[in-house]
C-alpha cells in the first residue's frame, strides 16, 4: 500500500484510544479487491440488475393474468431486488472514496443510514420470499403425481397446509408479515450500529484533536458487540430458510424420479426432466451465492472478537509503511467480496425467470415485440394492423400461460 493514493489517508484514519483495542488505533487498507474489483462489480450489478428487474416486477404486474401465489411471491421479490440494486451506485462510491469521506459527512451518513439498511432488509427478505417459493412448489407438485404412491407428505401434513399454499390471499399475507418483520428486526439494529457503535468510536477518536476518523474505517466495517450479536442471530434465520428450501426441493427431487419411473407419457417425461434441471440451477445459484458469506459471518465475528481480547500496541505517529493497517483489514474485505456476491443474487433473479420460466419468458419477449414495433412504423403497415398484431401477441402470451400451467407452478 505504500504506492497507493491514499496512502497518506491511512495515517490520518486512526483513532487515539487506549491500544487494548485495535479497532480505534490501526486503519483498514484497501487493496485492489475493493477500490477496484467491488466498485465495478457494484456498477455492474445496478447496470444489469434494474432493467432486468424493472422488467420483471411490470410482467408479474401487468402481463401475466392469473395471480398465483408464485406469482405473488416473485412480484414482491422483484420489488426487493430492485430496491437491493437501488443501493449499488452508493455503495460503488463508498468502496471508492471511503477512505477520503469524513466520517460525519453527507455521503457517508448516506451510506450507512440509507444504503446499508436498505441492502441488508431486503438480502433477507429475498432469502424468506424464496423459502415461501420453495414451500408453494412443493405443495404443488407433490400433488401432482405419476407415481405409483403418493408422497408421504400428503399424509403427514394436514390438508390444510396445502389448501393455504395455493391461495394468493395467504401469499399477500405472508409477504405483509414478511415486510413488516424484516424492517421491524433490521431497520432498529443497523440505526443503532451507525448512531452509537460508530458515532461512539468516531468520538473517541476525536479527543485527540489531531485525526478524523472517515468512512471506511474499523468503526464502520467490524461494528460493535450489538451489530455482531444481530448478525449471529440473521445468520441462524438464513440457515433455517436454507436448510428449509434444501429439503423441500430434495422432496420435490425424489418425487420427480418416483414419477419419471412410473409413467410412459413422453411430454410428461419432458416435463419433469426440465423441471429436475431447473430445480438444480436454482439450487446452484442459492448455494453459490447465499452460503458463503452466511458461513464466513460466524467466523469473522469469532475472529474480531479474539482480536479485541489481545492487546495490540498503538503504532507510533510517524507510522507510515503496512504496519499501520488493521489486522483485520483482509477479511473485511473478504467479507465485503461475499457480502456483494450474496447481493449479486438480486441480478441474476430476472436471469433465472428468463431462462427457466416458460410463461415468464414468453410475456417477455411480447412485451419486447409491443416496444420495439412502434420504432417502425413507417415500414409495418397502417396504425390498426399494428394494433392486431399486439392484440394477437397478448393474446398468444395469455394462451400459452393456459397450456402451460403445471410447467409455470414447478418450473422455479
């Protein structure tokens, strides 16, 4: 770090407090990994992840025309992603010019009153909205069956389990609950982390006069005992949703090659063939992008506090070279590298409902035809003909989600 432009920011970073905690005395610095890499990353994901959202939450909206519960669900996961995006543009200029930020600053206070609150409430209503997917095609298809026996779910559950699932009523209500109790557990802890955790360490290292604290700093990226406490107990409700998810779709799974075995009618071979193939894409992306930074938390949390219980001597003051940095300053930036892959999640959603949703896909790509055909006016024929043709569009989308109705309740 000594040929890195804020190079002479790490020394003026440090907070003059006791040396027995190494939060309030070394800086964090930033390699390429985060000025470079995560910047970019979160200038892609806004790039990609509003249009194809955007597009996404008006086809749930306004161009499929029966209200499942799935559809109820993916809607509001499409609102929630598309808020998660919204924070990404904030999010690019703290990696960036977090470490030329005052700690008091507007852009800073931003990013950790706005943008922070806002990512972490809607990481975890996607994790919740995505269980509930999982629960309805569960429901769904275990009905469903070719099998020789029925699954031994329907056996175990009450009936009314699965009559609850298929209403959308019961979908609007889960996700009222799911909103409300995910900005009622999230929004208190992350105001408390950015008014007093940091606020405090900030103040501390004012007493010296000499040094001000800025944005990217220990105060903000480790946080206090009850920012940690929090994350402890998010990780916990991620890992009961995960685990939740995992044994419904290997039920759904089991039930599938049940049923590949006992019927000899080949488009209902196609069918479960592509819906095996499209439960395991969804199971690969959950996995690569959620479990990671949910296994690493704990283990960050450990580790700061096992570094918090050592003393650590205070660099001098003329202090320039590497020694200054942090030692934890590498896994917070692995940690931040899996908390935007956990948030790449948000972009690769519309992906997913694209290429594996039928119904989804083909609303898409009539919505694309309706934009696209006014461009070319001049050579397409009189204003009615290309009214008829719209109409025929829609009305092929409508009919194609007809015929397609079991594929659309388990193709997710």
């Amino acid at each position: 770090m000594e040929n890195s432009p804020y190079s002479s920011l790490l020394v003026n970073s440090s907070l003059s407090t006791p040396a027995s905690d190494p939060d309030s005395t070394f800086s964090l610095c930033p390699t390429h990994a985060t000025l470079t890499f995560l910047t970019s990353l979160y200038a892609l994901l806004f790039l990609t992840g509003l249009p194809g959202n955007a597009l996404s939450l008006w086809v749930f909206l306004h161009c499929i025309p029966s209200r499942t519960p799935t559809h109820v669900y993916l809607g509001h996961l499409s609102f929630s992603n598309l808020l998660l995006v919204l924070t990404a543009p904030f999010l690019a200029s703290y990696y960036a010019n977090g470490l030329s930020w005052p700690l008091d600053g507007f852009a800073c206070q931003l990013v950790l009153h706005v943008a922070t609150p806002v990512l972490h409430v809607n990481i975890y209503i996607g994790v919740v909205l995505l269980t509930w997917v999982a629960l309805n095609r569960f429901s769904t298809l275990i009905q469903h069956t070719h099998a020789t026996r029925p699954s031994a779910c329907t056996t175990l559950l009450p009936p009314g389990v699965f009559a609850g699932l298929k209403k959308a009523s019961v979908a609007r209500a889960v996700c009222a609950t799911v909103w409300v109790l995910s900005l009622g557990a999230i929004v208190p802890v992350t105001v408390y982390y950015s008014k007093k955790e940091v606020m405090r360490a900030a103040g501390g290292g004012a007493g010296g006069g000499a040094r001000q604290e800025v944005c990217y700093s220990p105060a903000v990226e480790i946080g206090g005992s009850l920012s940690r406490a929090s994350t402890v107990i998010a990780v916990a409700v991620f890992f009961v949703c995960f685990l939740l998810v995992q044994m419904c779709y290997m039920t759904v799974l089991r039930h599938i090659r049940r049923s590949r075995r006992s019927t000899k009618i080949t488009e209902s071979q196609r069918l479960l063939a592509r819906v095996f193939r499209n439960i395991v894409v969804i199971q690969v992306v959950l996995i690569v992008c959620l479990l990671p930074h949910h296994i690493f938390k704990p283990i960050f949390v450990s580790l700061v506090q096992q570094q918090q219980q050592r003393t650590v001597p205070a660099p001098p003051s003329h202090t320039t070279d590497h020694h200054h940095c942090h030692p934890l300053s590498g896994l917070v930036e692995l940690k931040n590298c899996l908390l935007l892959l956990t948030a790449l999640r948000g972009s690769a959603d519309p992906v997913m409902y694209f290429l594996l949703d039928k119904t989804f896909r083909k609303h898409a790509f009539s919505l694309f035809r309706c934009w696209t055909q006014p461009s070319g006016s001049h050579s397409s024929g009189s204003t009615s003909d290309k009214a008829n043709e719209k109409t025929r569009a829609l009305r092929q989308g409508q009919k194609s989600f007809q015929s397609s109705r079991v594929c659309e309740s388990t193709s997710l």
